[in-house]
C-alpha cells in the first residue's frame, strides 16, 4: 500500500548492503539495442551469476513475458522465475530501495526512475515499464511504500546503515535528473525518505561511467566508518585525478558519527577493459540508443562487488590485478568469502555486477 507519511517520521532508514539480507533478485537481460546478439551472450553469464548467488540466499528472477519460457528452462529449479515487465535489467536502478525500522519492519521507497537522464541524456526509451519495478515488487510483497517524484537510482547513492550517505554531484544534480535541484534540496530529500544524517558528496563518479557517474563505481562501504576505493597510479589515466578528488574530500570529512574514515585504496585492472569489435557490432544500432563503438572503455573497477551475508562476489577481468584484489578484499571481509566472477561481457550493457543485483534486507 502506498503510504502519505515519509519514512522519517515513521522511524524508517536505509540499511547498509553489509546488513543481513533474507534474499536477491535480478532481471533477465534481453535488448538487442543493449546487450549483443540479442542477450543471448550475456543471458549465460547472468544464468552463471544467480545460480552463484542463490547457493548462498534465494534469488529470483525477473523476467517480461516474451523471455519467460527461455529464462525458465536455462534456470535451476532452486531459483524462482517471475514474469515482471521491464525495460532492462539494472534493477538495483529500477527497484525499490527497502527501509527498515528498529523492529525490523521492511517497507519499500520509489523514487523516479528516467533512464538515466530522461529525454535530455538517458540511454533508452521508453522507461515507463522500469518505472513500475519498485511499485510491483512491493505489491508483490505486500510491503508498504512511499514514493516521490525526486530521481534516483540505487546505484547513484551508498550508505552505511548509521546515518551517512555518499553519493555524486553529477548524477543527483544533473538536468537530466533532477533540473534545478540544489544540494540542499537533495540532502532534505535523502534526510525525509531514507533517514540520513549526513551527505558526503563527491563531484564525479567513474571516468566515462554511461549512467554519468554512479557512486558504485567509485567506492563501497565495508563496514561503518571504513571504504575502499578505486585508485590508480597512472597519472595519464582521466581517473587518477577523479579518484585523487575523492580521496582528498573522503579523508577531509566525517561521518554522521564523527568518526573519520578508512579508507583502503583498491586499484583498478592493470590493463585498461574496452569494447572488443565482436562485443560493439553485435549490438543492434537503434536511434536514439547510445551508439557501442569499438575500443570504448568499460567501467572496470573492483569496488563494484555484490555482497550477500556470506560472501562477497568480486569482478573479475582477466588481469593480474584480479587476484590482488581478491586478497585485499578478504583482509577486509574476513567473516565473508570472497569469490571472482567473470565481468567483461556484463560491462558491455553499460553497468557491472552490483547494477544487476537487488538484495532484500532481513529482520
């Protein structure tokens, strides 16, 4: 049931993704204008991922009813296939940010969802089926909701679970988004509807990240308090001075507690992941659509990890640093295994492994 209070005033917050979790979701890839050959190549790697997943916590999938037979006989039968109109398959984007309260109530909050960008800058239309997403899930839950008219995607903000929020000032505030839209009217925004106390902003996300620089791409929270972010030491990279930015800003501030933050550098792949001829022509060329051309670089990062409440599913990209990360990762997580997941082809649509996963908090 849609409610007319905000979630503040009902005692409701945003959890940290490293809280317990009772399940996950996903959404059946299938633009041929967004993933090559149709989906078909990536449909194997999402079919490898939520089998991954659902050894760990049940998952669903989500898929339109075109798909649904296909997604049903590739699927184990652990994992549950709904049919779910949508318009692609980010749904940490597209569905609901749950809330909890101190008695471990969940609810659900919607927030405007454009394709990042809308008709100004968005990368497909229409989005009106994506937009339903959040809306139906709780339905299907029978989980109350609010909603607001503000847009905001999962991916375009972090938090802690004790009150601090990070996200990126070229995606909360841009015109695509959020026209004439201020910080301070985004702060009120985040404070209202997902109980945060403070906001950390950065000016930018990823280097050429499509979604115009997701919070995702650039750092994670491990713990309250404690981040990694993505580093590199090659001055000629555009991201060094991006993440330089970042870790300057981060190390100035405190959290909503007062406490200054770790912050752990995690370095991006050695060799730079970009668009190969097959993975850019495979891809059916549609008006409007944002063109795939080949040698375009990829968001490969390691920050952009799924965690679930045992384990944390890193990117793998096929390079030296793979298993440094991994290593670093385990130092930070050690009550979580830490497992490397093939990433080159999901970053072919545009978003990484935490943009297609959606994780349910628990009680």
């Amino acid at each position: 049931m849609k409610l007319m209070s905000t979630p503040r005033k009902d005692g409701f917050r945003l959890p940290a993704e490293f809280e317990f979790q009772n399940e996950g979701f996903m959404i059946w890839p299938q633009r041929p204008d967004n993933w090559r050959n149709g989906g078909k190549t990536v449909q194997k790697e999402f079919v490898k991922l939520i089998t991954l997943l659902a050894k760990y916590q049940p998952m669903t999938m989500l898929v339109n009813e075109s798909q649904y037979k296909n997604a049903r006989a590739s699927l184990p039968s652990n994992i549950r296939v709904l049919e779910m109109s949508s318009n692609d398959a980010f749904i940490r984007d597209t569905g609901p940010l749950y809330l909890k309260n101190k008695q471990g109530e969940i609810r659900c909050m919607k927030f405007n969802f454009n394709a990042w960008g809308g008709l100004l800058d968005g990368l497909y239309f229409p989005w009106d089926k994506d937009n339903e997403v959040a809306s139906k899930l709780a339905d299907l839950y029978h989980q109350d909701f609010y909603q607001d008219d503000f847009t905001l995607e999962g991916c375009s903000i972090l938090t802690d679970g004790e009150g601090t929020l990070i996200t990126t000032e070229e995606v909360v505030l841009s015109e695509g988004r959020n026209k004439g839209i201020n910080k301070q009217i985004a702060e009120e925004k985040f404070k209202e509807f997902l109980g945060i106390e403070k906001v950390i902003w950065l000016p930018e996300g990823f280097f050429m990240d499509e979604a115009g620089g997701d919070i995702d791409n650039i750092l994670n929270f491990v713990k309250p308090g404690e981040i990694v972010l993505s580093w590199t030491e090659d001055q000629s990279d555009p991201q060094y001075q991006i993440s330089k930015n970042a870790l300057e800003i981060l190390s100035s501030v405190t959290d909503a507690k007062g406490r200054k933050l770790i912050i752990h550098k995690l370095d991006l792949p050695q060799n730079k992941v970009e668009l190969s001829k097959d993975q850019a022509y495979g891809v059916d060329p549609i008006n409007g659509m944002l063109p795939r051309v080949e040698g375009q670089r990829l968001t490969a990062t390691y920050v952009n990890y799924i965690t679930l409440n045992k384990v944390i599913i890193v990117p793998e990209f096929g390079d030296f640093n793979d298993k440094i990360a991994q290593k670093q990762l385990a130092s930070y997580y050690p009550d979580r295994k830490v497992i490397g997941f093939a990433a080159n082809e999901i970053l072919t649509g545009g978003g990484g492994l935490h943009t297609i996963v959606l994780t349910m908090p628990g009680r």
